[in-house]
C-alpha cells in the first residue's frame, strides 16, 4: 500500500494542479508564516520586496507631526500565478491578469510550468509591464521543480520540523507523479542506512517498509557517517515476503524476479533476520547491480532526513560514463549540503 499524500493524484488537469499548488503554499503558511515567506522570498530571489511578518514599532514619527507610541504594519502584497502543466501561455493573455492587481500594492506575477520563458522572452513581457504603467509588478516564469528546490532548502534549513519535512516529501512526490518535473536518465536516491550499513553493503541491497512512497531513480547511494559510501544501478525493486513454510512470497516488482535475484534476497532476508531487522514481512526491497565503492561527502551540519534525490548530470556538469567504476570515481570529486 502506498503511503497516503495530500495533494490529490488522480488528475492531472491544470484546475487540479492549481488547487495543489496552492494547498502547498497554503499548509506552508499553516505551518510557519515565517517558512512560508522565506519561500517567496527565495523563489523571486529578493529579500528587499516580499514581507507577510507584521512590522512591530514604537516610539515613531509620525510625518513631521508627532511620534506615534505603537505602529504594526503589514506590507499590502498580491501574487497572481497562471498555471501550466507544461508550455507556456500566450503573453497577450498573461498580461490581461494585471488588471486584477490593485494600486497601491506590492505585485507579483508568476508564469508556473514544466517549462520556462526564454530570456529574451522574459524581458519582452517585463517591457510590456512597463508600458502597462503600472508601478511594482515584478514578473517570474517559474518552475515545479524550482519550488520542489525552494522547499528542500527549508528543509535543510530547519530539518527538525517533521510537517515541514512531510509537505516538502508529498509536494516533491505529487509533482514527479504527476511528471511536472524534467525527468533525468541518471537519478541518484541517497538512503541513509546507519545500523544496516554492513548488511546493506554486503547484500548489495537497500530494504524499506513497502508503505512508503518514492519517486523513480535509477542509482540507490548507500549513505553513512556524512557520505554516500557505495552507490549502483538498480536492478530489481521487489515487494515480498518470507516465511519458512511457504519462501518467498512475491507479492509485486519492476521487472520479472530471476532465480538469482530470488536466491539473493532470501539469502538476504535471513541474514537480516538473525540482527534482529524484521524485513520478513510488508517490505520493498531495492537490489544493486554495479555495485562501487564511491565517497560523495555532505559538507554542512547534521545527516539527513532518511533520504535525498540527486540528478548526477547537475552534481557531474558533463556527460554521465557508461561505466559505474567512472561515476563512483567522480562522484568522489565532488560534495553536496
């Protein structure tokens, strides 16, 4: 059974999409009014305009005519999203939501999609804001995975905040389901192992509780002590059970089990079983092929939260080798926060 997500995943319509959208950003501010204009203020890249804080002052002056004891403000703001699923909207009508604005406020226009606006493209709609002579709209063309990145860096930020880190896991899931996101050939799903390390390392294999979700990669990193360790291609992600009566029971996977895969996990399962890690039941288990020694070190504080997504063709910036010998040498080049 897959684990239960907030955001609704049975449609994909651009209605559907909005709703979500606007649920992350809603629940976000649910959860810290703080979080949530860190984010805006992260997302358009300017801390000097956006603010949601209440601004407490005293002792004041009042224009030239008195001091004013006690002054709270709050900046009037509004941001009007247009929603894609992919491609971009017509300009034209784009800039027909300004009218919605009012004129003495703080405007943001964001342009949401799978896709951005070119550059050249982008300054021909701030030209054509200008000519609207409206004062402080600021356009953005935005993607689901810069606010899926927006999210994960309040993650790190406050990593001890369990709704934060829910929301941020269920938005990043629902956008790869949905395939809001550019999908990568070479994704690398870091899993924090700790106690399992030796068992994981020696079984090339990675075991999880079948109820948790996850998004599709294509390299499992065994991770321990600040460092991806190990890393290899996935070749099988099975769910099974196993008892001695009955061996094992294959109750769904990827591709068809081989006999090999099928002695492999058994092999594994016992072995787990004697350090006391319940794996016989309601478990996925994820088995590595290519398995290379690698040491891809986490540079800032503290580990991580069970689990972190990485696309090698950004951490390695050229052309991912064929060769897992070869990623696992350059992985060890490189670091990550």
């Amino acid at each position: 059974m897959a684990t239960l997500n907030q955001f609704q995943q049975y449609s994909q319509g651009e209605n559907t999409v909005t709703n979500n959208v606007l649920l992350m950003l809603s629940n976000l501010y649910e959860i810290n009014p703080g979080y949530y204009e860190q984010f805006i203020i992260g997302i358009t890249e300017d801390s000097g305009k956006y603010s949601v804080i209440p601004d407490f002052r005293q002792q004041i002056g009042n224009r030239g005519n008195g001091i004013i004891d006690g002054h709270i403000k709050v900046q009037a703001s509004s941001i009007i999203i247009e929603t894609k699923l992919h491609g971009l909207e017509w300009v034209k009508k784009l800039l027909k939501y300004t009218n919605s604005f009012d004129k003495n406020e703080l405007k943001f226009l964001f342009h949401l999609s799978s896709d951005q606006y070119s550059e050249s493209k982008t300054i021909e709609i701030q030209n054509k804001l200008k000519e609207k002579k409206l004062e402080n709209i600021f356009f953005y063309s935005l993607t689901y995975q810069q606010f899926i990145d927006q999210l994960k860096e309040l993650v790190s930020n406050y990593p001890y905040d369990p709704n934060l880190n829910k929301l941020s896991h269920h938005f990043e899931n629902y956008c790869h389901k949905m395939k809001l996101t550019p999908r990568s050939q070479h994704i690398l799903r870091a899993m924090a192992c700790g106690q399992s390390f030796e068992l994981n390392k020696k079984h090339r294999f990675y075991f999880d509780l079948a109820k948790r979700g996850y998004s599709d990669f294509n390299y499992l990193g065994i991770y321990k002590s600040k460092a991806v360790q190990y890393i290899g291609r996935v070749e099988n992600i099975i769910e099974a059970d196993w008892n001695k009566n009955e061996g094992l029971i294959i109750k769904n996977s990827n591709k068809e089990v081989t006999e090999e895969q099928k002695r492999r996990l058994v092999n594994a399962i016992k072995d787990a079983l004697t350090e006391d890690w319940t794996v016989d039941k309601d478990h996925r288990f994820f088995l590595l092929k290519d398995f290379k020694e690698t040491y891809f070190a986490k540079t800032s504080p503290g580990g991580i939260f069970r689990v972190r997504y990485f696309n090698l063709e950004k951490v390695l910036n050229k052309q991912i080798p064929s060769q897992m010998e070869n990623i696992a040498k350059e992985l060890r080049n490189h670091t990550w926060e």
